[in-house]
C-alpha cells in the first residue's frame, strides 16, 4: 500500500478511570512532557468504572499547553451530534486549537439503550453517524447565515444558528471496521481511527483500499483522510517496535500512533526512544522516494476549483502542508477579512521570516495579485484578493519581553492587539492600539495607530523602534535608527509599501487600570451634538481619548440618530474620569452610560478571527484640526443624506502631536480628529464626501479609506514625504511588488 505522506503524529491512549480521578490527567501532562501530540480517552458514558470522557477532556484542556485532546473514540449515540458540535467548538476556542473528535457508531447496545438512547440496527447506526457529522459540520460553518437544516431520520436539526467556530478546522476521525462505514470515512470523515486489537491480518490493507476507493469517488485525494492507529505496547526491545511502526507508516500509511496505555514508563519511552527514531527512519526513507506530503495533494473536486495563474505545483515544499486552497475546508475561515470579501487562489501561511521570504519568491513568480495579511482585520480589504495569493502571517505572533527597565518588547506581525494587551497588563504596560482587540499587530504598526490611549501616548508607529522584514527581494533585513534608517523612516506610516514585516520591536507605555466609558447621547441635534463633543475632547486632559460612532439611520426604539461614545481615561482616578466624563454627557442628552474601572487589557479584548466578510463596504476618511460648527455642520449633511450608513469620529493629537511631521511617514501631525463615512457604494458616497468633506479636511487616514483614485496618495503623503517615500520605493522595491495598498510608484532615475 502507498504511503500517504502525512507527518508523524504520536500520541496516548488512556483509560478514563474514575478510581483515581487524577491518574489520567497526570498521564495526559505526562504525554505533554514526553513530546508526545495527542491526548484520547476512551468513551463509555454508560461504564460507572469510568469518568465523563467529556469532562476529562476539558480539564485535561487546562492542564496542557500544547497536545490535542480527543475522544477515542466518542459514543455518538449518547451525545447528540449539535450539542457536541458546540461543546467541541468551545473546547477548542479554549485551548486554543487544540481539539479533535473522534467518532463512533455505537456499539454495546443493551448499555447503551439502558442510558435511553434507542437501540439501532449496524445500518441505522452508520446512517445517523453520517447525518451526524452533517449536522456538526454545518453548526461549524458560520461562513453563511442561513440557519442549518438537517433533515435525518435520526437527527434533526431544524433552523439552528450556527456557530462558534472552532479555534482551528477540527478533524473528524472515524472508528470504522466494516465496509459500510470505511465508505463513510473515504465520503465525510478527515480519518480512519481502527485499534489494532480489532483488526486481522490484511484488514489495514483491505480497509485502506476501501477507503481509499470511496475517497476518490467523492472527488477527493485518499492522502485527505489521516490513517491512524492504537497501538499496543509490544513485548520485544524498542528497536523492534521501532521497526514495526516504521513498516505501517511506510506500508499501510499509518500517520497517527496512539499507543493505548496507562504505565507511565511506557509514556516515557514512546516519547524518548521511538517516537524520534520512528520520524526520522520515515524521513530518510520518504526523501529517497521522494514522497510528496499529504497535505501538499488534493483530489479532483479541490483541483477543480484551482484558479488561473498559480502553479499549484510549485508551492515551496516548507509552505506546501500550510497552503490553503479555495478547495480546502480551511478557505473559508481564511478567504475574508474583517468587512470585506475575498477569494484567494492561494493562501500561503508561512511560520517564520525565511519562509515569509519563500512565500513572497513564490508569489512573485505568479500571474496573479499579491496580498499580505497579519491577522486579518484589514477593514480596506486590501489584505485578501480574488484570485491571487496572499500571504498570511498569522503563525507569526510571538510576544515576548526584551527590556523589563526600558518595557520593551518584541511582537509577531501575526498577533493581535488584544494578545499584546492581554500580555503586558499584568506589567502595568500598554501600547495604543485601535479600539478593537482583533485588529493585526502588522497592519496598525506600519500605517499609523490611532487608538483609545492615543492622546495620552500618541500612534501605535511612535512606539516602533525597530523591525525585522523581508524586503522585495527575499533579503531579511533589521531597520531601526541605527540600522537601515530611512526604511525605518517609511515603515511607520507607509510600511505595506516597502516589504513584509515580520514582526516590531516596541516600548510600551506604564498604563495601570484605566476608566472605560460607554455612553449613548440623542443625536437629533447632529451637527450641536458633534460640535460639543469635540469641544470637550480638545479640552480634556491627554488621559482622555474618546471616539464616537453614529448610525444616522436611527439606533433606538421610535428613531432618530444616537452617538455612541467609547472613551477611556488611561488613569486611575475615578473622581477625575467622573468630572471629565460629565463634560463628554453635556454634548447631547445622555440616554445610557456604564463606566468601568479595568485593566486595558478588558477593553481591548483578544478576539480570534472568523471573519465572513459581511457588507463589503466602501468607507472614506478625512483628518481635521478642529471639529467646529461647519465642519459638524457638513458632517450633519453627510449622515442625513443616506449614503453613509455609519460615521465615526476618533480623537487624536496629543501626543500624537509632539512628533515631528518629517519624524516618520505618517505627516498628519497637527489634526485633533479623524472622521471616516462608511456606505454601500463609492457612486453615491465619493461625490458627497468629495463635495462636503474634501475642502474641510486635511489628510486621511490609509486604514479607513477604500478610494482608489490617484489623488488620494497626495492625501495620504502630503508634499515632501511622497517625494521622500518614491525614492525610498525606488531602493526597496523598484519593481513595485508591494502595490495592493494605495501603491506608491518608484521615482525614476
């Protein structure tokens, strides 16, 4: 039999006894310890011997870091499937991606049907297995809104909302013996999960075929469905259990070995001894043949849905096994960002800088778009494409300290501000950043960062004192003060132009608790409404940063529009938030507010990305030095025309404003106030904005701006920074490859 060419997985079987309750979960630290991947328990709820395999796993989930955990495999019968589609999901979001099910027809059936589950025929049993992994798969896929129907004669599921996505995309892992079922893991599952007590000579072989044959009539490559195994601990030396698990690899295409076994010893020695010496005998040998990776094939119906001008083939071998498809399950949690929808011919997720240099090699030799992704808000929507590769960097979000006397730190391009926060809270440190948790480190740190600390500390790019990126050309490079300067220079504020980077070095700011305030005010009087609101806000000390938002099509019960106000006083002092944010109320007439005193950390919360790309709105921005009466006056005239359906409002300056406007990229150094429209179409909103905002404002602001006309660029880079920022593309990347995000043409020679 062919081997498969999946990577090696190693991993333990263990009893759920309830004898002593804490022996499996000590195993399962253990199995973490030893190197090991995998954590299973077996699942008998009707067995009073053992515990809730459902409940070990999720305490197991709390004392581990690293390995997935799994039911082995999940009594299907007694755990309806929508139940377990969320209790998976949710287990997994808490471990960050580590969950697998496993699961199993049914078996021991007078035990079962004294649990009050009906008793089934071998046939019924396979069919509500397969109306099963419908209905959990369907719960998963929140790329649509549509309620999930599933119609079976066993379950039902009838106008359910969908959701929460898993962390990660979960395998689905079949225990299966018999044809009928072998079909239905070829047809549905991710894997084939047989114990080796079960099987007979020849059955890996037979069952494989089998597999294998329903695999590709279903459109699919039989490399698409894992093969895994429990395994017995053998009698002999390590050496012969070395030599029999390198022949079902290399034989019978077995990827995953889970030894089942309670003896910490034999943990120990699986990860120690055979697991290294197993993975290393299966890759000289796979080199010799030159075996491709299981997750670099795909079957008929993936390749059928393969774009025009990406050679699929050629996808650099370190990036082909994270290489995501539009036939792929992953695509669809990776094809959108934040607002806006995309969809890639190829997603390419490197996991560090050499293979960032790969990607961008690769992408650079195809006929298609290029996008580049840290962790995939991008409101713009520059950062995913139609048809072309983008480069995703989300594997890249490391955070770790550098600098305890000076708080400096080092974080991934991939991470997420609310990550970031999340780890420099309990220091008393925080960086400015957005006012949404999800938005991507890369994407704010190289174009500005107005965020709810912005007056106090100024942007995100002000805290930027150096960064490692990948440059047109593959070079990996170090730009600071000191080294590569004038790069430096264009990275904070113009860095999607000059190359990709991989990851900041910053020094966060001493932010113990803060005061975060929520605020609705009436907006009938729109234009008096904004006018004292800014007022207010230039007014306050730096400590206040407030942003507004407004629907003008009305948000509360009878009509009319109302501003929500988000405004945070980066200190600890409730008497001082409380006289400032009673300035704030007398803008308009307060209809709710709560006030809080948290960390930043509560504000800016880690969100993980499961974007669908909802709306593809156009949006336009304009940067302001006062909100006076014609300026709210205009803006009035905007929200009540209806071609924005949302205004917002973010206050800058402060700090902001002790940097010199030639200090970096981002020249928009004297504004108090950032104002962006967002609407349905450029048709109707351009030429109102164009009309009502374009001779008040001074600037704008790249994150919030979806116009693609040339004179935006003058807009973004006023007078000598342009200049300066062409001759800085015509060093870095004369051939403009980096030219998805208001591209910047080289200057000439």
């Amino acid at each position: 039999m062919p081997d498969y060419g999946h990577d090696l997985v190693f991993g333990t079987f263990i009893t759920p006894t309830s004898a002593d309750p804490q022996a499996p979960v000590r195993l399962a630290r253990l199995t973490e310890e030893a190197g090991l991947d995998l954590v299973s328990f077996q699942d008998h709820p009707y067995q009073p011997a053992f515990l809730d395999t459902w409940t070990l796993l999720t305490w197991a989930a709390a004392q581990t870091s690293r390995v997935t955990l799994a039911g082995n495999v999940l009594n299907v019968p007694l755990r309806p499937p929508a139940v377990l589609a969320r209790a998976a999901a949710s287990l997994d979001l808490l471990s960050g991606g580590r969950v697998a099910l496993g699961l199993g027809a049914g078996g021991f059936w007078d035990a079962i049907e004294a649990m009050g589950a009906p008793r089934l025929s071998p046939g019924e049993s396979v069919d509500a297995l397969a109306e099963a992994v419908e209905v959990i798969r369907a719960l998963w896929d929140t790329g649509t809104r549509l309620p999930v129907r599933v119609e079976g004669a066993h379950h039902r599921v009838v106008g359910a909302k969908r959701g929460p996505a898993p962390a990660h995309d979960v395998p689905i892992w079949l225990g299966a013996y018999k044809p009928r079922m072998l079909r239905l893991v070829g047809t549905a599952a991710d894997g084939w999960l047989p114990s080796e007590g079960y099987l007979k000579p020849g059955d890996l072989q037979r069952g494989n075929a089998v597999v294998d044959e329903a695999a590709r009539g279903a459109g699919r490559d039989p490399a698409e469905v894992r093969r895994l195994l429990n395994v017995t601990p053998p009698e002999g030396s390590t050496q012969e259990w070395v030599d029999r698990l390198v022949r079902l690899a290399l034989e019978d295409g077995i990827g995953t070995f889970v030894v089942a076994t309670d003896d910490p010893d034999v943990v120990r020695r699986v990860g120690e001894e055979v697991a290294p010496a197993v993975r290393e005998r299966v890759a000289k040998e796979r080199e010799a043949a030159g075996t491709t990776p299981a997750a670099a094939r795909r079957g008929a119906r993936a390749v059928a849905l393969r774009r025009p001008g990406i050679d699929y083939a050629a996808v650099p071998p370190a990036l082909a096994g994270r290489a995501v498809e539009p036939g792929d399950r992953a695509w669809a949690g990776l094809r959108h960002n934040y607002l806006r929808s995309g969809a890639p011919g190829l997603v390419l997720r490197p996991r560090d800088p050499e293979e960032v240099a790969q990607a961008l090699a690769y992408a650079r030799a195809q006929d298609v778009p290029l996008g580049v992704r840290s962790a995939g808000h991008g409101i713009s929507g520059r950062s995913t494409n139609d048809g072309g590769v983008v480069v995703d960097l989300g594997a890249l979000d490391r955070i770790e300290v550098l600098d305890e006397a000076t708080r400096r730190v080092r974080v991934g391009a991939g991470a997420t501000w609310g990550r970031v926060a999340q780890e420099l809270s309990p220091r008393g440190w925080a960086i400015t950043s957005g006012d949404y948790g999800g938005v991507g480190v890369g994407g704010l740190a190289t174009t500005a960062g107005i965020g709810l600390l912005g007056r106090l500390q100024g942007l995100t790019i002000d805290h930027v004192v150096a960064a490692d990126v990948v440059t047109a050309d593959g070079r990996l490079v170090r730009a600071s003060a000191d080294e590569n300067p004038e790069l430096f220079w264009g990275l904070r504020g113009a860095g999607a132009n000059l190359g990709v980077v991989t990851s900041f070095e910053l020094e966060a700011g001493p932010v113990g608790d803060v005061v975060f305030s929520q605020m609705a005010l009436d907006a009938t009087d729109t234009a008096g409404l904004l006018e004292r609101w800014a007022a207010a806000v230039e007014d306050a000390p730096r400590e206040l940063t407030s942003f507004l938002m407004m629907s003008p099509g009305g948000g509360r019960r009878g009509g009319g529009p109302v501003a929500q106000l988000m405004t945070v006083w980066a200190d600890d002092d409730a008497t001082a938030a409380v006289a400032e944010l009673e300035r704030l109320a007398d803008a308009g007439p307060v209809l709710q507010h709560q006030a809080y005193l948290l960390p930043y950390s509560a504000v800016v919360t880690p969100a993980e990305r499961h974007h669908t790309g909802g709306g593809d709105p156009v949006v336009r921005s304009g940067l302001v030095d006062h909100l006076d009466r014609d300026v709210a006056r205009a803006l009035e005239r905007v929200a009540g025309s209806g071609a924005a359906y949302l205004l917002s409002l973010r206050a800058t300056g402060g700090a902001a404003h002790d940097v010199a406007p030639d200090a970096t990229a981002y020249a928009h150094r004297h504004q108090n106030f950032l104002l962006s429209a967002m609407g349905s179409s450029h048709e109707h909103l351009d030429p109102l904005w164009d009309g009502e905002m374009g001779p008040r404002t001074d600037g704008l602001y790249l994150s919030f701006d979806t116009d693609t006309r040339p004179e935006r660029l003058a807009d973004a880079f006023p007078g000598e920074t342009l200049t300066r920022l062409r001759r800085l593309k015509r060093d870095w990347d004369p051939d403009n490859v980096f030219r998805a995000n208001f591209p910047i043409p080289p200057a000439e020679d």
